[in-house]
C-alpha cells in the first residue's frame, strides 16, 4: 500500500473543492487558507 502525501501528516483534515484538477481556482483560497490556518492553531 503507498502512503500519499497527506497520510503523512497526523490529524490532516482535507477539504472538498469542486473543480479542482491541476490548478486551484481563485473561489477556493479562503477554504485553503482556513484548513491550513485551523491545522497548524489547534492546541
């Protein structure tokens, strides 16, 4: 079994974006920037 890059990382939630392929639509920066913010400030 090969571990992806978020298997990785402990307690990663990953968000669900629509559209996306190989590029990240300027709509889905706030859901990226929160789910990076609220992993790296949980206590």
């Amino acid at each position: 079994m090969e571990l992806t890059w978020f298997d990785k990382i402990p307690n990663v939630k990953l968000p669900n974006l629509e559209r996306i392929g190989h590029e990240i639509h300027a709509d889905d920066w706030q859901t990226i920037i929160h789910a990076i913010s609220a992993h790296f400030l949980k206590e």
